[in-house]
C-alpha cells in the first residue's frame, strides 16, 4: 500500500492477520461446491473491526446463478453486521499464476468502499497483493446512482 | 436429519424448530443492506443436521450484482460446509401478503435437492408453507444438464 | 390458454405464428456460446404485435456472468422497443425430456406480465405448452415491490 | 476487422464508425428499461465486421436479475452470429462524469478478447476513450479455466 509507506504509525495493520487470512482463504476452497467447472476458489475476507469471514464458489446447473468464493465472503460478513473492510485473501489450485477476482467480484467488492488490499495467490502460497483501484480503476459506485 | 433417525414416527418433524426459524429470519432482516430498493429481507435455512444460517440481501449500484436473502443463506451454509437442507423461512416487511422468493433464488434452492418447506410470512407473523415443487413446478436441475 | 376456450373470436392467436416461433428457436440454438457447459439453447420470443426475437446462450468464464437463451430474446426485444409479450419457445438438444426455463428466465418474463404461452420442446420438435403461472406460480412481481 | 486486411496503415480504424457508435448509444438508451433505477444507459457494440448492435439496460422487480446495457448490445450480437468485437460506445444521462461500465460487463466483454475501445461519455456528447485492459487490469479468461 502505497499511502503506508509514508506514514510512521500504523504499524503494518496486516501483519498479525496476513498469515491467518492467507490460511483460511485456502481452508475455504474446500467447502467449494462446483461441480461443474471443477475449478475450486476460496477466499477469505478481513473486516475493519478484525474478524475475518470466508467463502467459496457455488455453482448452479443454471450457470448464471452462481457465485464466486469472493462475493459468498462479502454475504456472509454483510448478514452478520459488518459493513467494513480492509483486506481479501483469495485461493484456487491453479499454479503458474496469481488467482485474480472476476470482474463482477470486483465490483460488489467496490460496493463497500475502495480501502481493499487483494491478496492474490498461487496453489504454492505465494502472492501478491493489489489495491482494488488496481483492480476496478475508473469504477462506478453507489454515489453515482445519485447523478442523475 | 440426524435425530429423525431416533425418532420412532416423523411426527411433525419441523416442530422444534419451526418458531426458531421464523425468528431467525426477522431478526436477519435488520441485516439487510437495501439502500436502493429499501426492501430488506431475511432468511433463515434450516440443515438437515438442524442447523440455522441466516441471509439478507445485498444489494449493489449495480442492481444485478445484488443477491437475494435467501440465496445469501444458501451460500453461508454451503460455505460451512452444509449440503443438504430442510427448510427456509423468510422475513419481509410486506404486511398484506406473504413474502415469496423470487424465481433465481427458486432455482438455487432446487440445485439441493427438491425436498424443502419454505415458510413464507407475513410481517405480523403469521404465515404459510409450500413445498418447492410448488414453487418452482417441472424445474430444471443438476440432472438434466448430463441430457445431452 | 384457459380464457381461449370461451372466447368466440381470436382464432386460436399463436395458429399463424406457431410454427414460425418452433422453427426460429431451433435455429436460435446454433448461435449458442455455451463453450463450458457444452449444453446450446435456444429462445424465441413473439412480441403482442407479432413479431420474433430470438435468443441463445452466452456464457462466461466467469460462470455467473452467463446469460440463458430466454432472457437473451427479452434483452433484445426491450432494446428495440417491445414490452408486451405472448408466447416463448426453447429448444435445446435434450432427446428425452421437454426443455424448461431455469428460475431466473421465468422471473424475467414474470417481470413483463403473467399472460405468456411457454412452448417447452424436445430436440425432435415434439412440444408441451405451459402458462407462466404454472411455472412461477405464487410469483414476486412489479407491483410487490410497492408494499412496503 | 476484414476491412484492415485491405488498407496498408490502421489509420484510426474507428473514424468511420465512431460517430454513428456514439449516435446509436444515445439512441439506444431511450429503450431502457428501468423503473426503479431511473437511471438509463445504452450501449452501441461494434463488430469486427463493421455491424453495430445496440442495447440498453433492463431492470427486475428482483433487482439481481437486471441486466446492464453494455450486456445486452454484446448478447444481441452474440445471438446473431457476432463474436468478434472491436468497440464499445456507452450513454447515460449522467453530465459530470464519463459514464463507466461495472465490473461485471468489463468480465462479459473481456470473455471476447482484450482488444476493445470502450467509449466512455457524458451526457453532452463528450467523451473518453479507454482500452479493456485499462478498465479490467489483471483479469480472469477463458484461459484461465484451463489451468486447474
Ligand atoms: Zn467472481
Ligand atoms: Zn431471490
Ligand atoms: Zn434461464
Ligand atoms: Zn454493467
């Protein structure tokens, strides 16, 4: 995160849940039910008060009803209360590159502000991580609904 | 269910839980992050295990990337780990009619099987419940997708 | 069409175009982009002036994002003007059983009105002839919307 | 686009198009569909092959189930035999900011290639241009199934 760099304080607000997230966004691609792309994701999602929420993808013989592990994280924390966060940790098995966020994900992840890092990872554990305007740059968002 | 299996008679299976989730599926509505359609609902799923996840909607600027309380409910079970489900209550703030889900939320429940109760209510309290056979007739499923 | 049968004059409404709305959504189903699920569908849609949309599957690596054969045909016609509809037709390549609309198709033609005709065909032509309520019956609607 | 072929520079392939694209977006938008949104958008696709197909957004009383403009124009196209594209015009009534695709049909174009000119707007007829990659960095394809 650019911004952190510069500033003395904050105490690299990652590090004590960074490995933490990392683990349970890997836990999570177990629970996923898809047996029609066969294509396994987890993720895990860090809220602003710390608490961290997971999900995986669910898929339908109607394709279209599907969701992806990222959005089932945002559910899950959205109808227990919470409405803010900080980070997203996201897994799959695929090896030779970095699992990335679909662009719907993205978008309902813009939904709740524009705070987020994105922890994307290889079957391997390694990462990288990116902001969401790295992600979703010129996004649309609730305040412009209120333009016209 | 596990404890069905104990039980010398079916005998009224969802009494134990039926008031439990009714009242988990109000009080997930006060979840609901509605802020365009200003239309909160609830859900609560009953597991075969006797489980109860609750869901709300979620709703987006971008309209289609909102999702349905019930469907929420779904994906936080699934996302536990659950598979097979009973039944779903859900909550509205609709006074003069019974809350029903939509057709996609119809078509989520069916991919679990065909065997729900879903208890539609009424803001009062009072409800009524419908088989999904009822509710979503001749549905296409996970089967018909092997057809061709 | 239950109200038909009484009526004296409108002649059997779908006589003329009947055929015509069979034919077209077989021929729908050749432009089905179904690359993951390998399963073509195709929709044809006959307007209250009688004229044809058609519509097939499209869908996406991101399986969600996917859009069935039916909407497909109401996107079209809405885009070019058509709000008021009477009948739709689906073919698929199912030898053994009538095609039917997945949830999320019948509450988008839901959304358009109750008095639809839904041919459900096999892949040899042979059909069965549905009215929406009896797919979504109890269905959410427009005007549900407004209670609360 | 067959034209290319023939000309020995690209020589700002669009000229030609561009401002019939931006015509038929405006246009298209008066076809929307959105009564609760109240906030309609067209879309104006240009094929490899120098067809336009226009769309706008349309909206459901289940709001999940609403589809974008920029959506449909590519569905229409896609149900016509279309699966080359090369631009993309977008239209709203919005006058103080360039109107922006969500990340959801950023993903529904991306499933057709990266090479697209998105035509951003205002409501004065101004407007920007940016390539599918600017708007979607680092997205997930088609290809990407393929590695697991
Ligand atoms: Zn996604
Ligand atoms: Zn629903
Ligand atoms: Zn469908
Ligand atoms: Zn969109």
């Amino acid at each position: 995160m650019e911004g952190d760099r510069q500033r003395p304080a904050p105490a690299a607000p990652l590090t004590d849940h960074l490995q933490l997230l990392l683990h349970r966004s890997r836990e999570a691609k177990n629970c996923a039910y898809c047996p029609y792309s066969r294509f396994p994701v987890g993720a895990a999602l860090l809220t602003a008060s710390g608490e961290i929420f997971t999900g995986c993808n669910v898929e339908n013989a109607c394709y279209s009803l599907g969701v992806c592990a990222e959005r089932t994280a945002i559910l899950k924390a959205i109808s227990e209360g919470h409405t803010s966060f900080r980070a997203m940790a996201i897994a799959s098995d695929v090896c030779d590159t970095f699992i990335v966020p679909c662009g719907a994900c993205r978008q309902m992840m813009r939904e709740f502000g524009t705070d987020w890092d994105v922890y994307l990872t290889k079957a391997d554990g390694s990462y990288i991580v990116k902001r969401l305007e790295e992600l979703l740059p010129l996004s649309f968002g609730p305040e412009d609904l209120k333009k016209v």
